[in-house]
C-alpha cells in the first residue's frame, strides 16, 4: 500500500498539535484523575479534540480511536489511533519526555506512525519499511548481547509486579545503563539507536499503534512479555534493537 499521502497528513497533524502542546509545556495546568488513577488536563483533552477535527474533515469516511474521547467508527478500513499527550505525568512535571501518539490502522493492522516531542522538536515517523526521525533515515543499533546495553521501561515497578519480578531483575542487571525514560519517548531514543532495549508492563491500543509502524521501519524486533503477539494492556510490550538481542531478553525475563 501506497502511505505517503498519509505520511504527509500525519506530519501535519503532528505540526499543528505540537505547536499547541509547546505553547502550553511549562505553564501551571490544572490535573484531573481518571477511573485509573491516571492523570489528565485540558491540554491533552483539546489537542486530541483538534487532531479528531483534522481527521474528521479530511477522511470522513475514516475512525477514530482516541484515550481521551473514544471511538467512532471503529469498524472502518482505516482507523486513526490516537494518544494526545503520551506521558502526562512528565509533561505535568514539566520534564520533556512525554510525545503525540498518532496511529493508522488499515483493516486493524497499524501501517503509520509517528511519535512527536514538541519541545526538543523530535519527530519520528515510520511506515513498517522505514524510520525516519525529523526527517531522515534511522535505524536501531546491531547490538546482539544484553551485557552493557541501554534498557529502558517507563516504570519499572509495573514491570516487576505484573511479569517475573526475578526475570525483569536479572534483565535489569545485565544492563550499564537501566533508566525511566520511558513512555514513547523511549521508543524513539530505541529506533535512533541511542537504546537496545525498550519494555512497557502495560499498554492500550493508543499508547502501541504508533509504536509498531516505527519499529518495524527501524529494524527493531518487538512482542508481547511472552514472545508472543498479544501486545497490548497486560501483554506489555517488549523491543529490541535486533532479533538476537530479543531472543535474549525474552530469555531473561522468563528467569532462565
């Protein structure tokens, strides 16, 4: 299938609410706690009530899945999948680590993605062949062994009470650099190649459809905590830089 139309539209979704969300980082934001105990603010509501407006009038015929509105038309070709402000506890805290998740489904399999950091003005866009951050071609590092790797979660408590608690450990001590900077902006730093290794515990369509496209563009190998192809909310997600480092993650966080 033939993206680039999308890719196109998706850097203009990404310009528009990324200028809205820069104008906005910084200034004291009135929070609100959802069902989950997950924080929200107004900014995260009107940015994806802005990307659904630009969607909506260029695709009608197109869903729209988003964190903080819910569903339209889910059941169409193609599906847009959004996540305002990926990170909300970081962009309340005013730490720039947070991102704009927009995603496309075609016939339930994510095709584009892109990951946008307004404030240090980073944006990678992929489309399961190629990654490009601002711009230009990346790729994930040719790292095969975990001993010294650079691995990253968004919070590592979640990793160990919902997983093997022994296995994320013995993940966690392979590694020279074990950090949270997590959320999407973890999987951008693992698609530049500055990370081998990214792990979410939980995650909901919003926070992986960008994702994978990006991965996939990358090189990077991905699956749920299992090996497997359940991504998403319980299943986690789990990438590597390389297929034989995955293999051996997979390995670790299974405690053998």
């Amino acid at each position: 299938m033939d993206t680039e139309s999308f890719k196109v539209f998706i850097n203009e979704l990404a310009d528009a609410s990324g200028k809205y969300i820069a104008d906005s980082f910084g200034k004291n934001v009135d929070v609100d706690f959802k069902k989950d105990n997950s924080p929200v603010t107004q900014i995260d509501k009107n940015t994806e009530l802005m990307l659904r407006d630009m969607i909506s009038k260029k695709y009608p015929d197109h869903g729209i899945i988003g964190e903080e509105f819910g569903n339209v038309n889910e059941g169409a070709e193609f599906v847009w999948v959004l996540d305002p402000i990926d990170g909300t506890k970081s962009f309340i805290t005013k730490v720039p680590l947070f991102g704009t998740l927009i995603g496309l489904q075609y016939q339930g399999r994510p095709i584009v993605g892109a990951i946008d950091q307004p404030i240090l003005k980073e944006r990678i866009v992929g489309d399961c062949k190629t990654c490009l951050f601002n711009g230009k071609p990346v790729r994930t590092s040719a790292r095969t062994d975990p001993e010294g790797m650079t691995l990253l979660t968004s919070d590592s408590r979640y990793c160990a009470r919902y997983h093997n608690a022994q296995g994320w450990r013995a993940l966690e001590d392979k590694a020279a650099i074990s950090r949270t900077w997590g959320d999407c902006y973890g999987y951008m730093l693992l698609c530049r190649g500055l990370a081998h290794v990214m792990c979410d515990a939980l995650l909901e369509i919003w926070d992986f459809t960008a994702l994978l496209p990006a991965l996939a563009g990358a090189g990077a190998a991905y699956s749920d905590w299992n090996g497997g192809s359940n991504i998403g909310h319980d299943g986690g997600l789990v990438a590597s830089c390389s297929a034989d480092l995955h293999k051996k993650v997979l390995e670790l966080l299974k405690g053998k």
